[in-house]
C-alpha cells in the first residue's frame, strides 16, 4: 500500500537520505530505529511533504508522486492519505480538545458539525479523554496532549498514522499512557509507521523493524530477528547501547 | 493673558467639547480599520522575503516610524493633491477630516506591519506543520491557526498604539478639522478662558482613554482564554 522508491534529501550539502526504498503493507505496524541523524524523522516527514524529497517516489494507496514532477495539488492528495503525530504533540493552542479533534475532519473533509462532533467523541473516548474535550492543551499534561494529537490524527481516518517519536518529550512517567493508546489502536487493524527510541514497545508491537543510520536503510525484519539475531555489526552494536539489560542475559 | 480663572467655566465647556467627540472617534475607527488592512498587506512582503516589493515596504516603515505625526498630515495635506493633480484630479475641496483620516490611517499601517510581523514570527512553526499534516491548505492554516494566534500577541502592542492615536488626533485641528481640540481652540478665541478650556479637554481625553484601557483589559482577558494561569502574554 505505501511505496517508496529512491527517496533522496539533502539539507545544504548534508545528505540526509541516501535513497531509501521501502514497502508498507495494508495494516501493517512498521517501526524505524537508529541513533539520532539517521534520517529516520526526515523519512517521516517526506511521506506527507512537510519536507519535499529531492529525489525519488512516493506511492500511498492510489497517490503517486514523483519527487521530480511535484504539483499542489499531488501533495494536498499525499496529505490526505497520512496523519502525523508530532513529538512536541503541537496542538492548536487556542482550540480546546474537541475543536482540535473536529478541525480537519470540518475544514479539509467538510463534514458537518454534528458529524465531526460525533467522529469526535468517539476517537476521544477510545483515548480515554472525553471528559475534557473542553480544555484548552495548555491545561493538559504531556501524555494527555499526546493523546489528543492521536486523536486528532486518527478521527481523519487515514490510510497510515506516522508517528514522530511520540513519547520522546514526556516524562518517563506518562510514557505508559501513550504506548497504551498507540497499542490500543495497532490493534484495530490501522496501518502505522512509528518512528521511536522505546525499544521494548517497538519490539512487542511492530510487525517489521527498519534499522537506519546515517540515511539508508541498514537492515530489516521481524523483530525477533532484529533484537536477537541481527546480521549487520552496526544494528548490535545500536540495539546494545539502547538496551543494556540484554547484557545481563546473554 | 486671559480674564481670571473660573473653575465653574470647566464644567460648562464639558458639553460642548463633546458633541465633538464623534469626530475623534470617527477618526480612531477608520484609521484603525484601515491601518489593520494596510498592516497585514505590508507585513506579507517581509514575511514571505518577496525581493524589491520588501525593501519598498522597509522604507516606508522607517519613514513613518522616523517622522512626526504632524509633518505627515502636512506632507499629506499638501502633497496628495499636488500628487494627484498630475493626473487632473482635483481634491483640494475634500473635507480635511479625510487627509487626516488617511494620514493616521498609513500611520498605523506602518506601526501594525511591524508589530503583525513579530506576532507571526512568534507562532511555533509546529502549528503550521500540524495544520498542513491534517491536510490544510496554506491560506486556511494561516487564517484559521496561525492568525488567531498572532493576533492574541499582537493585540497589547496594538492596544498602546491605538490610545497613542486617539490623543494624536488632537493635532488634526491643524489643517482645520474641527474636532474637540478645534471646537477647544474657537472657545478660547471666544471666550479668552484658555485654560479652563485645556483643563476641560484633558479631562474628556482622559476619561476616553480609561474607557478604551478598560476594554482592552476585557478584550485581552478573552484573548489569553487558552494560556496557562499566570502567564498573560507570549
């Protein structure tokens, strides 16, 4: 269902992606790992334009564009397909929970009120935030902002959630709460692309693990193969710097 | 010198001068008005970095910002019909309250690009992102997130400058329009209680401006709805 070919960015004379190439299937929970820099967020950030790629395609569902021949029109199409959730959560601050919630789906899918209200509600409850649809986000905790930016993200009912390590600004304490959703929502069948440095919950949730460094992809798999019988030196060499604990069991 | 000092002539000037009040106000509001527009228009070429168009507009800025009020109304008063007069139209007839009007109108523009500008610069590039990630179109994302938002900061430097305004339209009486300070300056020739007459027009300024602080507080209260307690501005 997504399809990524030769994805080339470069920042100034860095070059962040080195030509990616990448295969998502319907429903599929993908998670990208690798040390900071590796190009991981700009992946992510390529698949709904709010960076264009120099190089490369990008095919979600029945939207294929070309990082050649790219029009408005194309990328508004992109957008439409995805939903983003942002690590700093960035929630309309001057729209309270529910309007945040009910935003796209009045203004981009122009869905009457009542409708949108009902959509609304429903992805709030199913956060476990429906009894403050009518807080503004400052009045929120961080895994509460977070929650509702996946609600926000989810009452679009994309074809793909991407998720920019979602739980990287929280602290340690709520970081539970918002696993607990993204998990919850894996369940439902929803196709989602997680960028994160939890590597537990990647291992437990993922379907297939991506390991990135420096702007290509080093190695992918299950993540029974990724965490325990890695083929590439640098993905061990990560994972035992991000996971301490497997010292002490093998 | 005048005749001697009457304090009851204070509060017999009161509602003469007031029945002018309408003019000052009427100026305030079009100015305004007009000064937000022309703000909004000017603040966009230094924001979106358009080449010669954002250097016209920095000029204009620091003329406004570097010239007194009055020589402006001046500059407008005498210059725009010889401007125009290049192109056969006439408007030395006009009713001097609209030079004023235009005067303090390009006044605020000015004033209002620059504090516009600051105010959008301000807002979290995130909520741009955000609004483009749920498929919003760049004038809906700046019109319905950023603008809102931009506006909240904006507004007590908009504030202060508007209060600014209203006291400065005092001077319009220079070119003639009379407003309260004009209908002042006629008492004074008529009646030679000149400052009975300033005592009774600072206290009318005065109480304006008290009116117009009070409902900005009201207005700001509104806009800081969705900050944390505390914390009022940025």
């Amino acid at each position: 269902m997504i399809e990524i070919e030769g994805l080339k960015k470069k920042f100034g004379h860095n070059e962040v992606l080195k030509g990616i190439n990448m295969h998502v299937e319907k429903g599929e929970i993908i998670s990208i790992l690798g040390p900071s820099g590796s190009g991981k967020t700009t992946l992510l950030r390529c698949l709904n334009y709010l960076e264009s790629p120099d190089e490369g395609q990008i095919v979600i569902d029945d939207v294929l564009i070309n990082a050649h021949k790219v029009n408005k029109k194309d990328i508004y199409q992109l957008r439409k397909k995805s939903a983003m959730v942002f690590q700093a959560y960035n929630l309309f601050q001057h729209k309270t929970v529910l309007q945040n919630v009910m935003e796209g789906l009045v203004v981009v899918q122009k869905k009457s009120v009542n409708e949108a209200k009902e959509k609304a509600l429903e992805v709030l409850q199913k956060v476990g935030l429906k009894n403050k649809i009518d807080a503004y986000p400052s009045q929120l905790s961080g895994g509460q902002q977070q929650r509702v930016g996946i609600a926000r993200a989810l009452a679009l009912n994309p074809e793909v959630i991407l998720f920019d390590e979602p739980t990287s600004a929280l602290d340690p304490e709520l970081v539970g709460e918002v696993l607990e959703v993204i998990a919850k929502i894996a369940r439902e069948g929803k196709t989602m692309i997680i960028v994160t440095h939890e590597m537990n919950f990647a291992r437990e949730i993922s379907d297939r693990i991506i390991f990135m460094d420096n702007g290509v992809v080093i190695e992918e798999g299950i993540p029974q193969q990724i965490f325990t019988e890695q083929k590439e030196e640098r993905t061990r060499q990560f994972l035992k710097r991000m996971t301490p604990e497997l010292d002490y069991s093998i | 010198m005048g005749k001697a000092f009457d304090p009851i002539l204070i509060i017999e000037f009161l509602p003469t001068l007031i029945k002018y009040l309408g003019v000052t106000l009427e100026i305030v509001f079009f100015s305004m008005i007009f000064g937000t527009i022309i703000g909004i228009i000017v603040a966009l070429p230094k924001l979106f970095h358009i080449p010669i168009v954002r250097q016209i507009v920095t000029l204009y800025i620091s003329f406004i910002r570097g010239t007194p009020i009055l020589i402006q109304l001046f500059l407008v008063y005498y210059g725009l019909p010889a401007l125009l007069s290049i192109w056969n139209i006439d408007i030395t007839r006009m009713d001097a309250l609209y030079f004023v009007i235009i005067t303090y109108s390009l006044s605020h523009g000015a004033i209002f690009a620059e504090i516009f500008r600051g105010a959008i610069q301000a807002i979290d590039i995130g909520q741009t992102e955000a609004a483009y990630s749920i498929g919003m179109k760049p004038l809906q994302s700046f019109f319905r997130i950023v603008l809102p938002q931009a506006i909240r900061i904006a507004f007590p430097n908009m504030a202060n400058s508007i209060i600014g305004s209203l006291k400065d339209t005092s001077l319009a009486f220079t070119i003639g329009v009379m407003d309260m300070m004009g209908r002042g300056e006629t008492l004074i020739s008529s009646t030679a209680h000149a400052l009975e007459v300033y005592i009774s027009l600072s206290i009318v300024y005065y109480v304006i401006v008290l009116v117009f602080e009070k409902i900005f507080k009201i207005s700001e209260r509104y806009f800081n709805r969705y900050q944390p307690h505390g914390i009022s501005s940025i």
